[in-house]
C-alpha cells in the first residue's frame, strides 16, 4: 500500500474514534484499519478531559451537573474508583467515585474566580492501586449580566473657560464593567447625559463630555456652576441592559470680557484748605463683573482745570481711586476744581463679545475747597543770610516777611524762638522782621546760627507759623597764625653752617577766600640772629638752619629761637613762635648722643607727674596691708551674760575653747595658781554693780603652791557667789559647758558630779592627745600623792 493510503486511512482512524463519542469524555481504543490488517497500534491514555463550561450563579436547589469522567478501564464491574484533586475539590466540586459524575455544590461567581483548575485519576478499589495516570482539567464558568457599570469617580469637579465654542472639551468619565468582555455584551458600555442638557454633551463611546452651546451662552455672568449627570449602560445600551451614574460639576471660569463700569457718573468731594499736600481726598470706585487679575483696573486724571494740582491712584486691595493733591490748596485762590478721571482694565480686554460697547469708562469729579482760618504765611520755606562775623551789634542781617493768606489779611509780629537762639545772639524787630545782631558774633566759634522766625496774628495769637533762618558768617581776618605743633630740636656741637635741624609749619583759625599763604622769618632782634637763620619754603613751610659750625653745650646748652609768622590777609596777622634748640654730643653721623641734665631727664627720666601716681599708689597698697593685719587681730568679745532680763536662773555660756598649754595669750594660768593675787574689789560681770549692795567680799586664804589644784580656785568662786547678796536670785544654777550624755567627759555640772573626789578617774585624760598630757600628769600626780 503506498504512503497515501496508509496515511489516508490513519486520518479516518482518527476522525472515527473522535466522533463517536460525546464531548464529555474520551474512551481509550487500539483501532484497526478496515480490511483487518493491523496497521499501526497506538498505546494512548485510558481516558482525555476536555473542558466543562458551568454558568454562574445558579439558583437551582439541587447540585448543579457539569460532566461525566470515564475511563476505558471501567467494565461497570464497581472495581474501579474515581478520585477528584485541585482547586475546589470536595468542598465546591464532587465526583461520584462509582460512575464518574462530575457536579458542583456551591453557587459561583465568575467575577471571583473565572476558572477551576482540578485533576483526576482512576484506582483500583481493592488494592488502591492507581490504574491511570494523574489527569487535569479546566471548569470555566460561563458569564451572566448580573453587574452594573461602575465609574472610577462618584463626584468629577471641572472647569472650562466661558466663552468657549461649541464641542469644547470639559472631560473625560470612564466606566468599568465586572462581567467578561470578552463574552456577549455583558461589559459592552454606553454613555448618555441624564441631566445637563442643552449645555452639555457626552460621546457614547468615549464618555468626553463636551460643551454643546455656543459662547453667546456659556457666560459665567450669567451662571456659573452647572451640575450633568452622565449615566453609563451595559449590552451596549440595549434594554434589560444594567446602568450607572456618576456626577459631574462643571464651573466656568471666567475671562476678560467685561470691562469696568462707573456706578456713577459724576462724583462731590470737599476738602479744607488747610490740608496737606499728599492727603487722599475722596475714594471713586468702578464695578467690573468679572474676577481675579481680569477685575483689576487702574484709574487716571486724563482732564479738567485740576489735572495739575490732583492725582488717583489705585488701591490694589479693593480697586478703588484715591484722589489726593500735591500741591498746597488756597481758598482765596481756587474755590473748587473739575477732574475728568478715566477708569480701564489692567488686563487684555476679549472684545469679541463687546460690539461697540467703549473698554474704558469717563467720570467727573468736583471737589470743593473750604475756607479755613489759616496762619500768616512766609514768602519762602525757607531763608539764607550772611553777615560778617566783625560786624557791630544793631546790624541788619535781614528780614523776613509773613501776611495772612486769609481775606482779612489781619497784622502780623514776629519772634524768635529762643530755643533756637539760647545765646541771644539774633533779635527780630517784631513790626517788620528785620533780623540784627545783639551779642558779637566769632566765626571761630561757629559758622552757621540756624534759629527760627514766629509769626503770630495780632488779632489770633493762636495762628502762629514759624520758619527756618540760617545765618552764616563770613570770615574775618582776625586771628593770628601759630605753630603747627610744639617745636623742640636740637643741633650738634660739631656741625656745619647751613644744615637744617628743624621744618616748621603754621596753622590759622581763619578762613580766607583764596586759602592760607604765610611767611616765617627771625624776629628782628636778639643774639641768637648770629647762631640760627630761618629759610621760607614758599608753601607754608619753613627751615630752621645753623649760621655756626660749632657750638658749645658747656657755654650754652638751650637756645630759645623766635620764629615770626605773618599771614597773607587783609588786615595783616602776626605772632611770634619759639622754637627750643638743645645742644648735644653727637656721633660722626649726627646721630645725638647725650644732652645737657635737663634734656636727660626731661627725655629719659620720668615726669613729675608720673613719680607723684606711683608714690601715691606705694602709700594706698601699705595702708591697705596695715589696715588688713590690724583687723585680723582685733578680736570681738561677747558679753558674758546674753540676756538682760533678770530671771530666776542665769545660764552663762563659756563657749571660748582653750588653746591648750601652748596658749599663753588665751587665759592666764597664773590666777589659778596664784588666787590671791585676784583683786577682791573685782566685780561680777553678770549683774549691774551697786556700791550700796555690793559689799566687799572676804576671801579665805589658799595656801599657794607651784601645783595649784584648779579644784581650789573653783571652790573659792563658790564660795564667793554664796557670800554675794547682789546675785539674783538667792540660789543661782550655774551651767559650766554641759556636754551632754553622749560625751566620754559626762557633765561638768557641780549638780551631777560626785561629792568625794576619790570617786574621779583621771586616768582617760592621758588618751586624749598631748594636749591633755599635761593636766593628766598634774591630776595623776595628785592622785598618787592622796593614795600615799
């Protein structure tokens, strides 16, 4: 057989066994061609999957049926057992293990999940042996219309400028449709305008909404929000089809195509006549309809017999004219004036929609002055006098002149204000302001006197008005030149006749017109023409030169050289200077080497004054250092008693601790040793004394010794406040440092020791320091010599 049937007869192998059974399922075969001659065995699989389609949302009550598996395996026998794996498997999908059937249990939703992925496989019951191979499968849902479109915004906010031509584009709204788009036309949309018509329309397909009137209608003046409800519908529009909607507000935005309008057009204003120059004098303020940059305007003064007196400006913040005057006004003058103001936008005025309407608008404005009573008035703002600064009291220097610019043109005085003029040097003739001179005048001292003129009407002392004088004084040559500087040189004794030892230069008070010329010469007398010579520049400088070529500093050690200096004004000045010339050693290069004592000292040596500072602040740091060392040994004693006030029980304080054996200035040992050596005349120091209660004390004699017992000298003091009939009251508790239960010493109180001084232990004062040593040797010692 050639290759053609054989491949003839494969093809109709194939397309019978495909279509002799159901879509469902496939069955496996070993086929045969037709004349029983076995040409090729295919060994394929048992069973094939196809795809299940299941539409979703069912609504049925019972399980909803998808398809049957079946194997070629199967002989009905109920030895085999079909097995369901994948996606939903068990819990959506079931499969009859007996027969294959293949149902779903739940309800779907394509928009949750479009497609179910599972897999089958067949096994044998008894064994569990699988008898095919692991086959997967696809459940794809089918679609239903069972979603509304649905638009990306429930509220658009726009905008487009009015004026605007017909089909102008606003925006663009977009909807999406859950269900398959790809199945029927369950998301096929449709835009429509529910509301908004006639100024708008929408694109079916597109959803652009665009303006669907002209600009003659689309004016923002007229309305300016519009709310368009655009609706959108699935099944490309058809009926049963599901809808939705969105909102859509649209503004116009406005353009320059109002221009601004006068409310009025002829303005009244007043202002007195007193007011200053630059005071705004009314507000005039014009409409224009639309908004933002395209209401702003700007005003000016394009005529009127005020054009130069008058201006307007704009007030940026409310688009109001200001008038205001800069010139000062004059009732007497000019009772009123006219301006014609001119008003226009500051943007490009659209003028397609104006016709013959003016882009700029006219108004008059009159302002009335009003008469006020003013003050006298000055000629000028201001006046410039000269006069010579030698010139004699009584001189004019000028005058000034001031009348009432009112209709009454009362009287006038003049005065100065003294506080301008505190040296009264200047008067005013109070009739007709002539200004003189009252005091002498000196350029030197100032060049320029600025005071100020008072006029005051006769009639109203209250109107008063003042103006600046300044008045200058000219030079006159009535000063003479001086020095520059002290001058003070020196010239070697061995020089040579001729050599420079000292420039100088002049300096004068005076001013003069042409600038300062002087000349220096020798004063025309005296011994010292022989030794000096000055030689004159020519340019206000001088030199000094020697006449000799030696000089002696033994003969003559100061040469005083007077120097006349002559200014170049009328009438000539003059002074004489003296330059002081030292003889000194020098060196062969002129260098000076020592002086006569007076130029020593006077150059190497200190001045007095500065010997005086520093001989002063030698005797301030001693007196500090004394004062210092006497207060840190002054010692401040307190009373004995601290309280005045008589009282049943006197606490005396003994708060000065010793300094030990050391201390020879703290307490006297000698009077414990020596008792009787005290003064019996001695008084106490806590009671006030009194001649009459205070009778002299007899004192039991204490035999001394070099070891007094301090034990002693105590009971003597006992004895003695017992034997005083001053000490109030007739018992007194004396406290002598109580140092408290705490203390290794117990108290010091004669209330609480023992009476016997045997029962004392004075052993312990040994371990207290060596401070302590010599009172523990002086009370050991004593208790050995009672023990023995």
């Amino acid at each position: 057989m050639s290759l053609f049937n054989c491949l003839s007869v494969f093809m109709y192998c194939l397309f019978y066994l495909y279509s002799d059974h159901d879509t469902h399922y496939f069955s496996k075969k070993t086929e045969m061609c037709p004349s029983n001659r076995k040409l090729l065995k295919r060994f394929k699989r048992g069973w094939m999957w196809n795809q299940f389609f299941l539409q979703e949302e069912y609504t049925g009550s019972d399980k909803q049926y998808i398809g049957k598996l079946q194997s070629d395996m199967d002989r009905g026998d109920g030895t085999l057992k079909y097995i369901l794996s994948g996606d939903g498997a068990g819990d959506i999908f079931t499969i009859d293990e007996n027969n294959g059937d293949l149902h779903a249990n739940k309800r779907l939703d394509r928009e949750d999940k479009a497609f179910y992925t599972l897999r089958a496989t067949v096994v044998n019951k008894n064994t569990g042996m699988k008898l095919e191979p692991e086959t997967e499968f696809i459940v794809k849902l089918h679609d239903i219309n069972d979603n509304e479109p649905i638009f990306t915004k429930e509220l658009y906010t726009v905008s487009v400028p009015e004026r605007s031509n017909m089909g102008t584009s606003v925006t663009q709204v977009t909807a999406t449709d859950a269900d398959d788009s790809m199945y029927g036309n369950s998301a096929k949309l449709r835009y429509s305008i529910s509301q908004g018509h006639p100024y708008f329309s929408v694109e079916p397909d597109t959803g652009i909404i665009r303006t669907a009137l002209g600009p003659g209608e689309m004016d923002r003046e007229k309305r300016e929000h519009y709310q368009v409800v655009i609706e959108a519908k699935d099944m490309a529009g058809q009926r049963g089809g599901l809808t939705g909607t969105t909102t859509v507000n649209i503004t116009l935005t406005d353009v320059n195509d109002n221009p601004p309008r006068f409310s009025q057009s002829i303005y009244h204003f007043s202002v007195p006549e007193s007011m200053k120059a630059g005071t705004p004098v009314g507000r005039i303020k014009a409409v224009d309809k639309d908004l933002g940059k395209n209401a702003e305007m700007f005003y000016n003064v394009v005529g009127g017999d005020g054009l130069d007196m008058f201006d307007v400006i704009t007030d940026k913040d409310s688009q109001e004219g200001i008038i205001t005057f800069g010139k000062p006004l004059d009732y007497e003058k000019t009772r009123s004036y006219t301006l014609e103001i001119q008003v226009q936008n500051t943007q490009t005025l659209d003028t397609r929609f104006l016709g013959y309407l003016p882009t700029k608008d006219m108004a008059t404005v009159r302002i009335g002055i009003e008469d006020v009573d003013e003050p006298p008035l000055f000629e000028r703002a201001s006046y410039v006098m000269e006069v010579k600064e030698d010139a004699a009291m009584g001189t004019a220097v000028g005058s000034v002149r001031a009348m009432d610019p009112d209709g009454y043109n009362s009287p006038v005085r003049y005065s100065i204000d003294r506080r301008t003029d505190l040296d009264r040097l200047f008067n005013v003739h109070s009739g007709n302001g002539s200004i003189f001179i009252t005091r002498p005048l000196d350029r030197e001292e100032a060049a320029w006197h600025n005071i100020s003129v008072i006029a005051t009407e006769f009639n109203k002392p209250l109107q008063t008005s003042r103006v600046p004088v300044y008045i200058r004084l000219l030079d006159v040559n009535d000063n003479a030149p001086t020095f520059a500087s002290f001058y003070e040189t020196f010239v070697c004794e061995k020089t040579k006749a001729g050599q420079k030892i000292q420039m100088v230069s002049a300096v004068d008070a005076d001013d003069p017109a042409g600038g300062h010329k002087f000349f220096f010469s020798l004063a025309t007398e005296g011994a010292y023409r022989g030794n000096f010579t000055v030689r004159d520049n020519g340019d206000n400088t001088a030199g000094v030169l020697t006449r000799r070529s030696s000089y002696s500093r033994l003969h003559k050690s100061v040469y005083l050289v007077p120097v006349v200096i002559t200014d170049g004004d009328f009438p000539m000045q003059s002074s004489t200077g003296t330059l002081t010339v030292r003889v000194c050693t020098c060196d062969r290069e002129g260098n000076m080497e020592l002086c006569n004592a007076e130029a020593q000292t006077s150059s190497a040596g200190l001045s007095t004054g500065a010997l005086v500072a520093i001989l002063l602040c030698v005797i301030i740091l001693l007196m500090i250092v004394v004062l210092f060392a006497a207060l840190k040994k002054q010692k401040k004693k307190e009373p004995l008693i601290i309280s005045k006030e008589d009282v049943r029980d006197n606490v005396v304080s003994y708060n000065d601790e010793g300094g030990g054996e050391e201390d020879t200035q703290a307490f006297d040992i000698g009077a414990l040793r020596n008792p009787e050596a005290i003064e019996e005349s001695k008084q106490r120091r806590d009671i006030i004394p009194s001649d009459t209660l205070y009778p002299p004390l007899r004192r039991t004699a204490i035999p001394s010794r070099d070891n007094a017992d301090v034990r002693d000298f105590i009971n003597q003091r006992v004895q003695d406040n017992d034997n005083n009939p001053t000490a109030p009251p007739y018992d007194s508790l004396a406290t002598y440092a109580y140092e408290g239960t705490g203390s290794v010493a117990e108290s010091l109180s004669s209330l609480g020791s023992a009476s016997s001084e045997g029962d004392q232990d004075y052993n312990y004062l040994s371990d207290w320091g060596p401070r302590f040593r010599k009172l523990a040797d002086m009370y050991g010692a004593e208790d050995s010599d009672c023990d023995s």
